[in-house]
C-alpha cells in the first residue's frame, strides 16, 4: 500500500475515548473512507490509542458500544494504524491489549508519513 495513491487518506485522531459527543465519530469516519474505498491511515496521537482498547466496558459509562469497531477497519480496506512507539510501550507494560496491530512511529516519522497522503483529516 503506497501513501501517495489516488485514494489515500490519513485520518489523524487526538481525542482519547468517550470525549465526543458521539462515541463513535472517529471509528465512523473512518469506516466510511473505507467504503468509500480509501486507502486508510489512522494516526493516534499520544493518548488518543486507549480508543483502541479492547477492555473498556461501554455500558458503564452508559455510551454505545463503538471502539471495539476499530478492528473491523482493516477486514473493510486498505488500512495502517500508527501510534507513537512511547504510547504503545506503555499499553505493553499495563497490558492493556488493543484490537487492532499498530505500527510504532516517531513523531516526526508520523508527520512525514502523513504528509504523503494524497487527502488528511484531522478527528
């Protein structure tokens, strides 16, 4: 999968879980663009990777059930999932286990890697 296709899409995502108003905006933007067939690249930034937690209890905190979402995203498209290797050090050592593979990143390999993405969305 090359960054720079036609029909590649970063998708930057900053907020950590259940602080939209929708709990599931990111995880729907982002299987959007895969319906649309984008080639998709998610880059959780610093805290934002616990969305991709596969032990948080939704019912409560009485939101909808939606992070778990994030692992059907590459059964749908094209998808990388980036985060920063300090973020995922830490998950390792709490053994907090995520749904999905993330690939480990430098911040500024990240700004690079984004920046070859033909269209960018910061969530």
């Amino acid at each position: 999968m090359t960054a720079n296709s036609h029909s590649s899409l970063a998708l930057i995502v900053g907020s950590p879980p259940y602080q939209n108003r929708v709990a599931r905006a990111d995880i729907d933007i982002a299987l959007a663009a895969a319906a649309l067939d984008f080639e998709v690249h998610v880059y959780f930034l610093g805290h934002a990777i616990f969305q991709l937690a596969a032990d948080r209890k939704t019912t409560d905190a009485m939101l909808p059930v939606g992070y778990r979402a994030w692992a059907s995203l590459p059964d749908l498209a094209e998808a990388r999932v980036y985060a920063e290797q300090q973020w995922l050090d830490f998950c390792k050592k709490s053994r907090l286990e995520l749904v999905m593979q993330v690939e480990a990143l430098s911040p500024a390999r990240m700004k690079l890697a984004w920046r070859s993405c033909l269209h960018v969305l910061v969530l």
